[in-house]
C-alpha cells in the first residue's frame, strides 16, 4: 500500500530562504516530508518526475476582481481562477466591489464563498468593504472569514460601492482595530484627480498622457499621508494596494521607520508596463493609478530588490472588450487590466531575467509574505505540515503569449505578443494537479480552502 498519495522528485525546491534539489511526499492535500536526499521518501499512488523544473509554493493573489455574482460577464470565479492556476496560482483575495450585491455585509460575503466553493478551481479568501454607513456590518464579516476590508479614497466607479470620506475612514478603522484585522486602501486623491481631469478635459487634452497627468504621483502622496495619520491615531493595521511608484513606497518606509502597522504592494503592470504601452495599446493598458513612465518602472524594482515593497497583487480587474474602447478620449473606457495570469512570468522575466531579482525574493513575495501578512498560517512555503499548493516552472522555456493562451472570459491583455521565459508547466492544489502542460485538469472543485 502506497505511503502517499502524490511524490514531486528531483525538483529545484525554491523558499524565501533557500533553494535545494528534492523530493517532497504529500497526503491529504497537506505536505508530509521535504528531502534533500533523493528517492528515499518511499511509495506513492503518483509520482511527478520535476527534473530540470523549479518547484514553488503556489502564489497568494492577493488583489483580484472577479465580480460574480451580479458582473460575471465581466469576469467570474470559473474564469478568474482557471486562469490564476494557468499562471501558478493557488490562492487569491477577491476584492469587495464589482460583484452585485457586493459584499459590504456578512450576508453578501456568504453568498460570495457559496459560489467559490462550486466553482473555483483554487483556493478562495475574500475583502470585506469599508463603505459609508456600514461601519456595524464589519465584525460580523471578519468573523465570517474576511481577510481584510477594502475602501477607496476616490471613486471605484462601481455605483454601489461608494468611496470612503474621511469620517468613514477614521471610524471603520477604530472598529477595524478593535476586532485585529486590517483596512486595505485605493488611495488617490479625489480632489487632486477630479480636479486636474477637469481641466485637461476643458482644455480638449484627452491623450493617453492627458489622463496619466490628470493622476500624477502626488495624487497617491496625498491619499497615502492622509491615511498613515488615520492609522496613526487608530492604531488600525493598513495595507497600501497598486502603489505605482517608489516616491509612496518612500512615504509608507518613513511611516514603517515610526512604529506605523502598515505594508505595501505593487502589480506586475507597474513593474512592466509604461505611459508608452498605453499610447500604443489604448484603453487594454489602461489602469487607476495610472501606468508610469520607465524611470518609475525601474526604480520599483530597485524598492522590490531592496525589501521596501511586502506583495504583489495581481489586481486583475477585468471588463468586456466593449468597455476598454478608446478612441480619441483616454478619460472614457474602463480603467482595469487583465493580468492575473502573467504575474510569475513577469516577474521571472523582466525581474529574475533581466535584473537579477533572487528567485526566493519572488516567492517572499508573492508567496511567503501575503501568508505571513493575512494569517495563512499552512500557506506560503513547501515545508512538511503546509498545505500542498505548489508551481511547478520550467526557467528555460521562453514563449510568446497568445490570446489562445489565456483562459479569462475576455481574452485581452497588453501582454499578449510579449515574449516571456519561464513558463509554468503544473500547478497543484490541495496536492491535486489542476493545470497541466497548458489544459485545465479540473472543471469544478467542490472545496478547495481550508
């Protein structure tokens, strides 16, 4: 009788803090035993032979949209999370907002794990909203299993999910600190943004990079001090999402270097992308805040490799091709990017690649770090007694992505026609191989979290 159920051998085995060649033993969806030592793990009912492979824990995704219920023509959890594992993801936090109703209270969040649980393909955590007059609802919602909440300091441009004033915010996050979670925050400010937009418009400036000026970096400086000192006075845990630029993550550090509770993170697109790919490519490269030029491109990654930034989020926030049409107005069409599925090849390619980035920089985080940070505690690394969420990667195959490829409801993205190396060959969840060699092995998981 076989000792387990699932035996990945001769793999480069890649932790935060350490990369090692060998075998890893997995039972009931959990990691028995990690070898340095070859073929020494015993029997198991399937073997998966990982040489020449580099072997990683799932990435936590922890910043996507996938708006079902009430939006899943836009994007749902079937798509959403096929897609995820298609890039060696096991794990995502579905933000609040997109779905309808969205989940501002504990009766929509229920709604929202009942639906995951029939059709996600990997492991689901959800955002609870921060939103005006629904301060009372947020205990019941972290009790019920939120990860977090989520406000925007700006318009989300979803009409039933309002942004947070300051009164809001200042008394969601007291309630939020009294109960120990944390309040992730959109921040841009209103004023700043508003204004500038109306100008750029009145004066017929509507280019790409009208729009990018019409939400500059201080914009974000603004939001991001407005809301430390809120955390300040509360003592409310905060996570800054989608920072764009090293001048906030220089502001968040200062914070840090004061005793402030608060982390960062930045997308692929940031660290990719430029104000030049949405000239080229119009409203597909379009985003809120809005793509940088080159210098801020590089100069995240120089914050990345230097520990300033904790996540990486994909913030996959999709939309029928329809609404990402622009033509001669860069302010109208949806500001979203599909990118949840190029987040590993992103970063092995323009990071590892290109800039020397560690692997186990990588997997600190998009693995270690958003486990450590929202409480996984059996999530994040490939050690025994950790649930078996593991990528498995091919660092020497380069590929051009196709829209083929993609397994989202809308197949656009400003990265199909990109030429990437390090392509994820199969990911497993719970130790069941979902993705393989391109193909989806899985069409429902009835539970997936634990």
């Amino acid at each position: 009788m076989a000792t387990y159920d699932l035996i990945i051998k001769n793999g480069l085995i890649v932790k935060a803090d350490s990369t090692i060649q060998g075998d890893i033993a997995i039972k009931d969806g959990k990691i028995k035993e990690v070898s340095s030592s070859r073929g020494n793990l015993g029997k198991a009912d399937k073997e998966i032979d990982a040489e020449g492979l580099h072997v990683l824990p799932g990435l936590i995704d922890s910043h996507v949209h996938f708006n079902e219920p009430g939006r899943t023509e836009w994007e749902g959890l079937e798509t959403g999370s096929k897609s995820l594992a298609a890039g060696g993801a096991t794990t995502f936090f579905d933000m609040p907002l997109n779905s309808t109703p969205p989940v501002i209270n504990k009766e929509n969040l229920e709604l929202k794990k009942a639906i995951a649980k029939k059709k996600s393909i990997v492991n689901p955590r959800f955002w609870g909203g921060l939103v005006p007059g629904n301060t009372d609802e947020l205990k019941e919602m972290h009790e019920s299993g939120a990860i977090g909440f989520k406000a925007f300091m700006s318009p989300s441009g979803i009409e039933d999910f309002d942004n947070a004033d300051d009164e809001t915010l200042y008394k969601g996050m007291k309630e939020i600190a009294s109960f120990g979670s944390l309040l992730a925050v959109h921040a841009e400010s209103t004023v700043i943004c508003e204004q500038l937009a109306e100008e750029k418009q009145t004066q017929g400036k509507t280019t790409a990079r009208d729009f990018v000026e019409s939400r500059p970096i201080i914009s974000e400086i603004e939001a991001v001090r407005r809301i430390i000192s809120y955390a300040e006075a509360t003592g409310c845990k905060l996570h800054i999402v989608h920072a764009s630029s090293r001048k906030v993550v220089n502001v968040i550090n200062d914070a840090k270097q004061r005793g402030v509770d608060i982390t960062v993170e930045t997308c692929p697109h940031y660290l990719s992308l430029t104000v030049k790919d949405l000239e080229e490519q119009g409203g597909v490269a379009k985003c809120m805040p809005p793509l940088r030029d080159q210098a801020e491109v590089d100069e995240l990654w120089t914050a990345l490799a230097n520990g300033e930034i904790n996540v990486i989020g994909s913030d996959h926030s999709p939309a029928p091709a329809d609404m990402k049409i622009i033509t001669d107005n860069f302010f109208e069409g949806w500001g979203g990017i599909s990118g949840a599925q190029s987040t590993l090849t992103i970063l092995l390619t323009e990071g590892h690649f290109k800039r020397d980035l560690p692997l186990e920089k990588i997997v600190e985080l998009t693995a270690e770090n958003p486990a450590k940070l929202f409480g996984l505690a059996n999530k994040g690394t490939i050690a025994a007694g950790y649930d078996a969420d593991i990528t498995l990667v091919n660092l020497n195959e380069s590929f051009e992505l196709k829209k083929e490829d993609l397994f989202y409801r809308h197949k656009h993205s400003p990265y199909i026609g990109r030429t990437y190396k390090g392509k994820v060959k199969t990911t497993i969840v719970s130790g069941e191989v979902v993705f393989n060699d391109g193909k989806i092995l899985v069409d429902e998981k009835q539970e997936t979290n634990s």
